[in-house]
C-alpha cells in the first residue's frame, strides 16, 4: 500500500528566508510524487510533479522539488519565502497503473510567512 | 478553456437526509474524481469516472455513489448522512491517462 507522511503540521519562516516542506513516501511500485498547494476557500492547485525524468523538479512560483530514492523523500523547496507563498501543502503519491487520478495525499503542512 | 465548478458552494443538510453535489469539469477532460477533505486533514478519493464508468473507489461505504454524464460532467450523492460526513468535498478533472488533475474549489458541507 502506498502512503504518504508529511513532516510538520505547521511550518513558520521569515520573508525572504529558505522554505523547507518535508514529504517522505512508501510504495512498493515505482511512484509519482506530487505536490499540491491550497489556498482558503479554494481547490488545490499542482505546483509540480515527478514521474520518473528529471530527480530535481522545478514548479510554479519558484519551487523545486527532489525525489531521493535512498531516502524515500520528495522534499519541497524555494530559496526565498514570499508572502503570497502563504498556504497548506499536500504531498501526494499515485502508483503509476492508475493512470492518474487516484491520488494519497499526505496530512498538509500549513506554511506562515512572516514578514 | 473554463476551468472546474462545483456546485452548491456550501450546503447543510441534517443527519439521515441525502445530498448530491455537482461538478462540471474542465474543456477536453474525460475523467473525475472525487476526494472527501474534513478538517484539518488531506483529501481523501472517494471514487473516479472515466467515460461514465466508475474507475475506481476508495474506502468509502455504498452510500456514497456518484454518475457521471455524457458531457461529462459527474454529481456525487451521498445518502443517509452522518456527522462525519462533514467536509469539502472536492472534484477533480484530467484527461484520461494524465496524471494531472484539476481541482474545483469545492463544496462545504454541513452535517446537524
């Protein structure tokens, strides 16, 4: 079974400082990892995705992402925290038959900026 | 290109009542899917249609069942209402095959 376990509820950083969001995976397949971000009162919107080309993922809005196998950990990052960057974010992990989809999001990390 | 919409935004509903939620998915996308957020916690899949069939489901009892239309546009109906069926309940759309999904911005539902 694949699951998902995110590393902090709440994380807090300074504008400008480094934003680091923890995600670490289990699945017996060859996974898709992704990231999600959620506004108030709003759907998630997809800030990137891993399928297996490139291990370091770049996104919308200046964030990146790795998937470090060893590890099992697809960690989120940006170099410089914007206030806007102010949001929840979701890991999330499908197996690759689903064809998309069917996806097991983590718990969330809740990110505050401050300025 | 519209983008995804559900349907009511909010709604509130007793225990033991029954609800169906809408959702209308994007231009060019033939598959849906449904997650259950409660408080606090990551969305959950409750079921996906692809082509009017359901795609698989998630651990979610039968009183939560969904249809999905030729226009491809899906409701989620859930009967018999409890509590803890208290969420956002969020629709996602892609294209068959593609594994990114295009969420609504949900509905918030209220079970008294």
């Amino acid at each position: 079974a694949q699951s998902v376990t995110q590393l902090g509820s709440h994380v807090s950083v300074s504008e400008g400082a480094l934003v680091l969001l923890r995600c670490n995976y289990s699945s017996s397949v060859p996974p898709y990892l992704f990231w999600y971000v959620q506004y108030p009162n709003q759907g998630l919107q997809l800030l990137l995705k891993y399928t297996s080309a490139a291990t370091l993922v770049k996104g919308i809005n200046g964030f990146e992402a790795e998937f470090k196998k060893s590890e099992t950990s697809f960690h989120l990052t940006k170099p410089s925290a914007h206030m806007s960057d102010a949001a929840e974010y979701f890991c999330a992990v499908s197996d690759r038959a689903n064809q998309g989809g069917k996806l097991i999001f983590g718990q969330g990390t809740e990110l505050s900026v401050k300025p | 290109e519209t983008g995804v919409t559900q349907s009511p935004t909010h709604l509130i509903k007793t225990r033991g009542q029954q609800v169906t939620l809408r959702c209308s998915s994007q231009s060019g996308h033939n598959t849906v899917s449904w997650y259950q957020q409660a408080l606090g916690q990551g969305p959950q899949f409750i079921f996906q249609y692809y082509r009017e069939e359901e795609n698989g489901r998630g651990n979610f009892p039968p009183r939560f069942s969904g249809l999905q239309f030729p226009n491809y546009s899906s409701e989620l109906n859930v009967n018999a209402l409890e509590l803890d069926d208290s969420a956002l309940y969020l629709c996602a759309s892609s294209r068959g095959g593609d594994e990114k999904l295009f969420f609504g911005s949900g509905t918030q539902l209220s079970v008294l």
